[in-house]
C-alpha cells in the first residue's frame, strides 16, 4: 500500500506490488509522470519467473506494464534452457529502453548446445556476462544484445549523467571502464575513454550532476579496502590531479558499501563504509580538498552498513544498517539535524526514491520490495 507523503502517515490507497523471484537489482525512472520502477531478478529451478518486470507508479496506482520473460514472441529469442541472472539494471535516457547486465551460467556437459535461430551475435547460446537494452514496448524486437566481449567482467552500470546516453561506466573485475557510443544510435559503446582501475577492486562509483551548467564533471568510486578516489574531467580527459581530483586513503575502515555525490551540488558527496561509519563531504575550492562535514556516530559498535544516500533534493540522508534503516534531516549546510531521525523496522539492502522524492522503493535484500512515503512509513 501507499500513504500520501503529504500527509503524517494517515493511509490514502491500498495497492500491492507483485514481484517475481528473488530480486536481484532495481531502478526508479527520472521522470515522474509516469514513475516507472525496473526489476530484475534471478532464476529459480523448475519456476517460471520473468527475467525482469516493469512497474508504472502514477498517483495511488502500481502497475505491472511489462515482464521480460524467457522467449520472444516472435521465437528468436529461447532462454529457457538457461535463465541469466539479472546484475544490475538502468533506464537509457530519454527513450522506453533499460540497460541490462546478464549473467548466463556455462553450458551444462550433459545438456544439448542450443540451436542459433539467425539472431545476432548467437542470442540463443550465451554464456557469460552479456549487455543489451530491453524494448519493453516493441515486441517484435524485445531485446537488443550489444557485442559485450570488449566488455569483460561485468558487475554494475552507471550511465553518465547527461542526460544523452552517450556515455556508460561499467564496474567489473578490478576496476571501471568508460565507454561512448558513436552515433546516434546509442546502439552500442566501442570507443574506449578512460580505463579507471585503483589499487583495490572499485565497488560503488557515481557520476556528479552540476545543474547550473547540466554538465558532469567529476567520478567518485570506493573500493574494497576502504579507499575513495575522485577523477575530474579536464577539458577532454579524465585527470587524477587537477581541479577535485583526489585520493583519499584511510578515511574508511572497511569496505566502501555506497559513494554518492549530492544531486544539486558537486562539491558534496556522501561515503559509507560497511561497519556503518558514513561522511558527508564538502570540496573547498580554495584549499582544493575534500572535507567531512558530518561524521555521525552509530549506536553499537561495527553495526553493518548496507547502504547511505542522499534524497532528491540533497535535504536527507537515507541509510540501511543492519536489521532496520534510518532516515535523517540535513540542514542547510549539509549537517545532520539531531532530533530530526526516523527509523525504519526490517532490513533495507537498498533502496530508491521517487524523482520527486515523495515515495522510497526498499529492498531487503531478498523478495520484499516496499514502498514508503517519503517519511519512511511502511505502506502494507
């Protein structure tokens, strides 16, 4: 169910959402007329699940519009002898097309190799990590598969942030490659233009948006030993010394769970790590360095830390530790409001707001996606 986030938590409308399979990664559209929520999932023996589904949010109403199921209509396309699992998912910019990274596990020795029905780059004999864009309302031609050799190891993907679809970052193996598409198509990602690869596996990575030039500047990524790095966008190449560029070693005691820049202001970005210590950051143009200007402390020591991230507006911080999550209030110079804390009951693995910040989509990590008002109330 939904309550109206205008309200103190008085329940509006009741509606349920209704998802296949273990969920394995989830998106919330930028636009918000209609709001539109991607799901994917992984397979489970002898249950017929979609691949991924998509949900339309508009007003009190949750619609289930489209399932990317195992075969096409037309019967080019049969995955039904080997389901992918879905890692990571992203809307394509201005288009009714999502991106999506796929893993197809290795042929079974006793099983029969599929039979290549003329698709492109053999569609019904994958195996290994693969990319497309899922067409969820042509279906003569649901999914478009890009050639993911030059790709490697695939584990998450960020588009850059201009709005265009002409940029995608993908996180796999040690480190992250930036890729461009070539025409305007946006059909594919050949030209190669920064390989980002620190000392420890990159983990989490978010591009900057600077409203007031509506241009993306800046990179941050975090990486399994604690460490973060920002790269800054000189002129036509990405640059680890000038303007913001920095490295900061030792400013988290674990593994880096969540790096994200504030949505209106690119001097600001928020850090977690996960024993549940989080930082806001703040670049100083005339020092040119990064500092913490909020360091909370947790209750309870080494509590897990599954995620932190700013709202919309940059006004809270919402993060998931341990067994519930909780909800602060920032003021205006990015410091946390003390008596302005809500917490959330049941895990929260991640989570995603509305474009306008009026709903939260939660995830605990399994089955259970919940939408919330934007106080964080459970609507059931």
């Amino acid at each position: 169910c939904i309550r109206d986030s205008t309200t103190t938590g008085t329940l509006e409308s009741n509606f349920s959402v209704n998802v296949s399979g273990p969920v394995t990664a989830m998106a919330v559209s930028k636009t918000d007329s209609p709001c539109r929520l991607l799901v994917g999932h992984a397979p489970v023996k002898g249950k017929d699940f979609p691949i991924a589904q998509l949900f339309e949010i508009e007003g009190k109403d949750v619609t289930l519009k489209y399932k990317f199921r195992n075969t096409s209509s037309d019967g080019r396309r049969d995955w039904n002898g080997r389901i992918p699992t879905v890692q990571s998912v992203q809307f394509a910019p201005q288009s009714d097309r999502a991106m999506l990274s796929l893993y197809f596990r290795e042929q079974d020795r006793d099983q029969p190799s599929d039979v290549d029905t003329g698709s492109p780059f053999g569609m019904n004999h994958l195996s290994g990590n693969q990319l497309g864009y899922w067409n969820w309302s042509d279906t003569d031609s649901d999914f478009t598969l890009l050639d993911a050799s030059k790709f490697g190891e695939m584990s998450s993907l960020v588009f850059h942030k201009d709005d265009e679809e002409s940029q995608l970052l993908i996180v796999g193996g040690k480190g992250a490659k930036l890729w461009s598409a070539v025409d305007e198509s946006r059909r594919d990602f050949v030209r190669l233009q920064k390989s980002f690869r620190p000392a420890s596996k990159i983990v989490t990575a978010d591009f900057s948006y600077d409203p007031d030039t509506n241009s993306t500047k800046r990179l941050v990524v975090g990486d399994t030993e604690g460490n973060l790095r920002v790269w800054e966008l000189e002129g036509e190449q990405w640059s680890e010394n000038a303007g913001a560029a920095v490295h900061l070693v030792g400013k988290h005691s674990s593994r880096i769970v969540s790096t994200f820049f504030h949505p209106e202001d690119p001097n600001r970005m928020i850090t977690a790590d996960a024993i549940g210590n989080w930082r806001i950051w703040e670049f100083d143009d005339s020092s040119g360095e990064w500092a913490i200007k909020t360091q909370p402390t947790m209750d309870g020591a080494n509590r897990e830390c599954h995620f932190a991230m700013f709202s919309p507006k940059g006004k809270r911080v919402l993060a998931g530790i341990g067994e519930n999550a909780v909800i602060w209030k920032l003021d205006e110079e990015g410091h946390r409001v003390g008596d302005q804390e809500v917490h959330i009951p049941g895990k929260v693995q991640t989570a995603a707001f509305a474009a306008d910040g009026s709903w939260i989509v939660t995830f605990d990590g399994n089955r259970s996606l919940n939408i919330r008002d934007s106080s964080g109330t459970l609507l059931d």
